[in-house]
C-alpha cells in the first residue's frame, strides 16, 4: 500500500532474497485502491512486480474474490487483473484465491451453506424426510425448519447424530469442490499461463469441527498444487519451542496432501517462529530480541525445513521475512533485522532452499 511502500528497502530486500536462491516469494494480497479504473493506483503493485522480475523472482498473488462462499466470482477477478495489469506480467508465477479458509462449527460460518446444504439432501437421498430416516436422527428445531449445520458438540462428540454428522462433512466436501470449479473453471479457460491454488491454513489433518477447504478431495482436484501451514504443529503455543517428534508429525501432512490430488507437489507456505512473544503489548524490554530466543528460532525452522524435506514437499515459503516488532498481531517471525542484517536462522535458510531441487 502506498503509506507503506519504500522501493529502496524493498530493492535491498530482493537482493538479500536473490543471494539466497530464492525463486518465488508469497508477497501480494492484490490492492483495491480507492478507484479502480486509475492506472496509477496500481503504480506500487506493479513497481514491485518489476524489481521481483529483475532479481530473478517470481510471485505467488493473492487476487481478490476468488474464495468460495464469501464473494468469489471469476467475472470481478479477470476485472481485477485486467485493470491491474497483470495478465500478462512475466513476474507472475500463480494466483491465490484464498487466505486460509477454513469454516468451522465454532461460530456461524457454517451457516452460508444452509440453502446448497438441503439441496444437497434432496439430490442425494431423494428428499430431506429419507435423509433423516437414514440417519435415525432429526436436528431440526421444528419440522418446518430446513436442516442446519452441525453444532459443535455433534462435530467434536459421538452420539445419535453421527451419521448427519458424515452427511454434512461429504455435503461440506461437494459443495465447496463445485464453488471452487465455477471460479477455477474459467479463470484457467481465460489465463491457462498461470498456476491456481490457495494457502490452505493451519488445519493439518481432517478432525473434529474444523472444515478447511483444502481437505475436500473436490477442491484439490481443481488446484496445481497444495500449500499447508505449520501452527498446528507448535504443540506448546506461540513463542514456544516444540519438540522436533511434534513437528516431524507434520510430514502426515505432505502425505495426506499428496495422496488425495494423487501426487500434486505440497507446498509449506506459513510457518515460523516468533522472537518477540505473540499477543503482549509493546514494551520497552522487547525492543532488543535476546540471542537465546533467536537460537530457539534456529532450531524451530530447521525442525520445519528438516520435515518438509523429509515428506517430499517441492517448496517451503516461511512465515516472513522482515524482522521487528509488528503492530496488532505483537509478534516478530522475521528472518532480517529492520536494518536488513541476518538473524541466526538465514543460515539454517540457506542451507535447506537448495534440497528442495533434489526432492
């Protein structure tokens, strides 16, 4: 954006990144300016893409509308790109349609499939009372009322509701393959030079009440590659050092993506660890990161790289680059120094990115 945007530390940046061997950068949630149609609102976007371009760097881009269930519509993304400029800019590697979507029985974002969901029922089992004699359980409040989404306790306990239960994840799985193929379909008909596919969010293995996109068999079929994060791995919280078995856990993960596209390369993008604590407010005892916490940031991502490798993933994109302290989220997962010197783990960096061309 542009109240954030200096070309010269971002020159600096790309040529740290270069020296390293790094190919591709996941850098661009797509700019809105404020109006669309202006050329020069994208002047920042497209100055970056041309410096990536330059050092021998290509991006992964996070367009706008492109996640189901929640605007996505190729009409409004080949706008985007077209007014954007970005059709045809050789920087471009892929588009991203989504940052982690994951719904979950924890709150109401379940409750947007309700209308696809009934449908669903009367396309598979004829009508909703057939489904309910299936299952031997009714959920609905009232006989009139269509048939909701699973509470929290149904997902996260067995009971008289499990067959529902396994209905609703195979619905969740159908449904959300058929929204992402009304959007993958004609973006990739429209622009077959680009790579599709989206970070799938620190979900790992299919369980309980989380309800990740990634995990449908639907969804990867669509996409060119797929892209777990690390989170759910760090077993004892942010900030904290995990056990390099806990980690390891994670190549499950690599597995179980590439087993349901049927080998399509897995792709790490998001994981870290942070120097500076996660969530505290600022004080001024965490200006200065002390070596012992960059230490346990070395030995964190050399668990991560170590297990990626192990598990056959063809790339890793780790959570970020730019060191300091950050605003709203208080962490600090960056590789750099704000004045663009190294920390320890550059070197753990280095050594790994350039197995990924033996794997």
């Amino acid at each position: 954006n542009r109240e954030c945007y200096d070309p010269e530390i971002i020159e600096r940046d790309l040529a740290w990144l270069q020296s390293a061997g790094v190919s591709v950068v996941s850098a661009i949630a797509g700019i809105e300016p404020p109006n669309p149609d202006d050329p020069a609102g994208y002047r920042d976007q497209l100055d970056f893409l041309d410096r990536c371009l330059r050092h021998g760097i290509r991006c992964y881009f996070t367009v706008p509308y492109g996640r189901a269930y929640a605007g996505a519509d190729f009409a409004r993304i080949k706008d985007y790109i077209e007014k954007a400029g970005l059709r045809d800019h050789p920087a471009i590697m892929c588009w991203e349609l989504a940052w982690e979507p994951i719904e979950g029985a924890w709150n109401k974002d379940l409750e947007k499939l309700g209308p696809d969901w009934n449908r669903w029922l009367v396309e598979r089992y004829g009508s909703v009372e057939h489904a309910l004699t299936d299952w031997g359980f009714d959920p609905r409040p009232s006989p009139e009322k269509p048939v909701p989404a699973p509470t929290m306790e149904q997902c996260m306990n067995s009971g008289p509701w499990n067959r529902y239960v396994a209905a609703f994840t195979r619905a969740f799985s159908d449904l959300i393959s058929r929204a992402y193929g009304k959007v993958i379909r004609p973006l990739r008909a429209w622009d077959p030079n680009h790579l599709i596919s989206f970070r799938g969010g620190a979900c790992g293995i299919p369980s309980g009440a989380v309800f990740a996109h990634i995990h449908s068999v639907g969804v990867a079929r669509h996409l060119d590659f797929l892209s777990p994060e690390g989170y759910n791995l760090q077993t004892g919280g942010w900030a904290v050092p995990t056990p390099a078995d806990e980690i390891r856990k994670g190549g499950l993960v690599t597995l179980y993506y590439r087993h349901v596209s049927q080998e399509k390369p897995v792709v790490w993008l998001e994981f870290g660890f942070t120097v500076n604590g996660f969530g505290e407010a600022w004080t001024p005892a965490r200006f200065r990161v002390r070596p012992a916490e960059l230490e346990n940031q070395r030995i964190e991502v050399e668990h991560f790289y170590s297990m990626i490798i192990e598990s056959g993933s063809r790339g890793a994109a780790p959570w970020w680059f730019p060191g300091g302290f950050r605003l709203g989220e208080n962490s600090d997962f960056g590789f750099v120094e704000p004045d663009g010197s190294e920390r320890p783990v550059c070197s753990v960096f280095k050594a790994y990115q350039p197995r990924f061309a033996s794997v």
